[in-house]
C-alpha cells in the first residue's frame, strides 16, 4: 500500500524541463548540485564571495594560479574591480540565467558577490582536452601534406587559416542540439562562393530539430537533397588541404565541433574519384590513375552481375577456348551461378565488416587468412567454380580503389540490384539497372546544384578537372557547377608564357 502510494506522488510530479530558457540561478545551481563534478566555494576570501564551476570541464590549474589567489589575498567591492585586477580576456558579467549556463557548461566560472545575486561574473576557465594533430588515416597520401583534422573545431579552423591567410576567409555559426549545443561552422570565401549556395546551406542549419549532434555525418543525413538515395550528397574528407581545395573553387565547407572530418559542397560524383595524391603527381600520371579507378569501380559493379548474365541466359556469348574452362570449373557445382555468387559476395562483406570492426593487426589477419582459407575450401568443397572465385575477388579488389570511403559502401551495395536483373532478364536486366541508376544520378543534387555535372548539364569546360586532370595552366575557369562570383583562377596568357630570367 505505501509504495502504490509513493508510485502515485512520483507521478504527480512533473519530470525536470531541459534546457528550460526561464530558469533561475538558483534552479540552476540545485540542479547542478546533484552532480559530483559541481564545485561550490562560499564565502570565499576576504570578499566573501561565490565561487561555482564545474572542475571536469574546466582548468584547474588556470583557477588554482590566476583566479583564487587573487580573490583570497584581495577584498574588492564590485565585480568590475575583480575584472579589473585579474590578467584573463574575456570576462564578462551578466544578469541573463541563460548565459551563465550555457558558459558554465563550457567550463567558465562564475563568481557572485554575496548581496548581489543578480550580476554574475563569467570567467573563461574552459578545459579543452583533446588529441594531437596527426597523419590522414582514411585519406592517407604518399605525397602532400601528412595533417589530418582532429575533434577540435577551433583547431580545424587554426588549419585552414593557415593555410587561407585571406579576409575573406569567413566562418557563420550555428549552434545545434538541444541535448548537445554543438557548435556548427558553414566555411567559405567572400567574394567566390555564391550567396545563394551559402543561404542554402544555413537555413538546411538552422532548420534541424534534433536533441544531439555527435559527428558530421549526422548534418549529411539531415540536410541531403535526397535522403533515400545510395549516393553521398557530400564529400566527407579528413584533409585540410582538400578543403581548402575545395574553397578555392568557390565551395562550401562545414565543420562540426567533436568531429574529425568536414564535409563540403556542392559535389558531383567525379571528385568521388579524385584522390588528394592526383594534385601532387603529374598531370599525365595523375589522369591514367583517375581512369583506372573509373574503370575499376565499373568492373566491380559489373563483372559479377555479367557472370551471372552470361551463364544463365547468353552461354552463344562464351569463346569456344573458354566454354571448356567454365564447364570443367562448374561440373560439380550443385548450385546455379546466381546463388554461388551470393553466397561468395556476402562471405567477402562479412569479411570486410569483421576486419574493419576488429582492431587493426587482428582485422587484417581475418581478412587475408580468412578470404584465403574459405575460398579454398570452397573450391575443394565444390561449393563454387574457381573462375568465379577470381572474378569476386577482383571485383572486392577493385572496390578499394575509390578515395573516398562513403562511395566505396555505394558501389558494395548497389552491385546486388545488377546481380538480381541479371539472373531474371540476363544483359537487359543488367542494361535496366544501369539505366535506372544513371536517371537516378541525373535527377540528383547537392544543396540544388545537379550532382551529375558536368556530364549532366554537359559542361565541357568543367571536364578540364574530372577524368582527366589536365595541366594547372589549362584550369583557367573554376567549375561552373557551384556558380562562383569570381570565375577565373587565372590569367590564361601569362600562366602559358615561361619565361628565363635573362629573357
């Protein structure tokens, strides 16, 4: 009777408001009191003065040396006097609730004069714990500049200013989450983005509701022109200097605080191929690289699906000096070419997931011994042809070609609609398909700009850049895809003119 009774007066009481804007200080502070991290100072020195922080998110040793000496070995009459007298930047003193929380949960500390509840003095005192920049991991480069953004957002933006020693370099905040209160910055240059990409970009901002912002792949979930298609709107990349690239073009940059990668856009599906590696090599080694990987992504997509095609409905398409090696390969394998090839792409997924979830030396001994031990045994076993073993492997093999990784989970999935159309409807099931997704991409875009530029709008000066990368004296004209203000990189005549000093 006495807990159905406690049960009902639990329930008459209404759960505690988050991020309620008409708290007062006094709720804030017994609100904060309930955790172990909350530190409270009464009294304190010969001002007897309140001293409230929170020591896990801020400096300790910046309050132990700058702040409470001071406020102990001083009596001070007014918060402008303590101001005054401490060597820190940016102390303000506030009336507002809403700022003292929102700095408190940054780490400042706040001190309050006993008799004046309502001015509060804000200290930045904020802890900001995180790792050392390092190398690329995902976009790793042989050539080029070896720094990689980290978790920080401030640094991220030390990076890139180091690299834009510019004013036009330009930064607009937008905070996001009502749990999280993360930080958001949409980066471009003044005077060669275009406005309309910019306004795009910070109301697609401004409008997420959502309570947590962890990582940017959220915001690219969020605010996508398509959230049902395969196809990354955004390009995610881990490299400062690609950024900067990318600003230079006349783009737009977003970074995330607690996020160690940036995303930027608009995009098109050609710089899904390009590698940071292709602006550090020759032109002409740079171009033959970039078509291999088209050419390779087109062979995983394809060649598996063409198997399947070609045995089950088109065997007259088989050489006669090869029909004896598929025959011989296939005469003891009970199942039909669709289900082997099935089973032998889902064994290489779950290959790739088991190595990418595992830590890395373990990772990837499982998917070398993995991948070699079970394509053995499934030849021995008689469970699949070794020319279709070969066939798989190339084609997971070729997969890893892509520089961007958010492309390469595209191409691993979109292979299984081919497969599906080859087994019903052979080479015309497989022709559907195609069809199918290059309407897909036509249709697509990236913050309103078409995604499958310049092949579609064809735009014959943007291909100077896409396949084939050709000289940078050739890139005049930045791509006209993302509508910059200021068109020309350079002067055509002069970058084509060399000169000799003695000339």
């Amino acid at each position: 009777m006495w807990k159905w009774r406690k049960n009902k007066e639990q329930q008459q009481i209404s759960p505690p408001k988050i991020n309620d804007s008409d708290i007062t200080l006094e709720e804030l502070y017994t609100l904060l009191s309930k955790s172990r991290d909350f530190v409270v100072h009464e009294n304190y020195g010969a001002t007897n003065c309140t001293i409230s922080y929170i020591k896990t998110v801020s400096d300790s040793k910046l309050l132990n040396q700058s702040i409470l000496p001071v406020l102990k070995k001083n009596s001070f009459f007014s918060l402008e006097e303590i101001r005054s007298k401490l060597s820190i930047d940016n102390i303000d003193i506030t009336t507002d609730p809403t700022v003292v929380r929102e700095k408190m949960m940054q780490g400042d500390t706040c001190i309050q004069i006993n008799g004046n509840n309502r001015n509060v003095l804000v200290i930045p005192t904020a802890n900001l714990e995180g790792r050392k920049i390092s190398i690329p991991e995902v976009e790793f480069s042989v050539v080029g500049p070896k720094e990689a953004f980290v978790e920080s957002i401030d640094t991220n933006i030390n990076l890139l200013r180091k690299r834009l020693k510019i004013p036009e370099f330009t930064l607009k905040e937008v905070i996001i989450g009502e749990l999280t209160k993360t930080r958001v910055n949409v980066v471009y240059i003044e005077g060669i983005a275009d406005q309309e990409n910019i306004n795009t970009v910070i109301q697609r901002l401004e409008e997420i509701d959502y309570d947590q912002m962890i990582d940017s792949s959220y915001i690219s979930q969020m605010i996508a022109d398509n959230s049902n298609s395969p196809f990354p709107q955004f390009l995610d990349t881990e490299r400062p200097d690609r950024v900067v690239e990318v600003l230079a073009e006349g783009k737009i940059s977003i970074l995330v605080d607690g996020s160690p990668h940036a995303l930027t856009c608009p995009t098109t599906i050609v710089e899904f191929f390009s590698a940071s590696d292709d602006y550090f090599l020759p032109w002409h080694l740079a171009s033959v690289f970039r078509l291999i990987r088209v050419l390779a992504v087109i062979f995983s997509v394809l060649s598996t699906a063409i198997y399947v095609a070609v045995l089950t409905h088109h065997h007259e398409m088989i050489p006669e000096e090869l029909m004896s090696t598929i025959i011989s390969s296939r005469a003891d394998i009970p199942f039909p070419p669709i289900l082997e090839v099935i089973v032998l792409e889902l064994t290489i997924e779950l290959l790739r997931e088991a190595g990418a979830r595992l830590p890395t030396k373990i990772g990837q001994t499982i998917g070398i011994v993995g991948g070699i031990v079970i394509g053995t045994a499934a030849v021995d076993a008689g469970l699949t042809s070794n020319v279709l073993l070969i066939i798989v492997a190339l084609a997971a093999l070729a997969s890893f070609t892509t520089p961007v990784y958010q492309i390469g989970n595209t191409i691993r999935i979109i292979r299984f609609p081919f497969i599906i159309g080859a087994q019903v409807w052979g080479l015309v099931g497989i022709t559907f398909c195609m069809l199918f997704f290059i309407g897909h991409l036509i249709k697509l875009e990236s913050i309103g700009r078409p995604f499958f530029a310049p092949l579609y709008p064809f735009r014959f000066v943007d291909f100077k850049d896409a396949f084939i990368r050709f000289p940078f004296s050739k890139q005049v004209k930045r791509p006209l895809q993302t509508r910059p203000v200021h068109s020309t990189r350079l002067n055509y005549k002069d970058a084509n003119e060399k000169r000799d000093i003695d000339e």
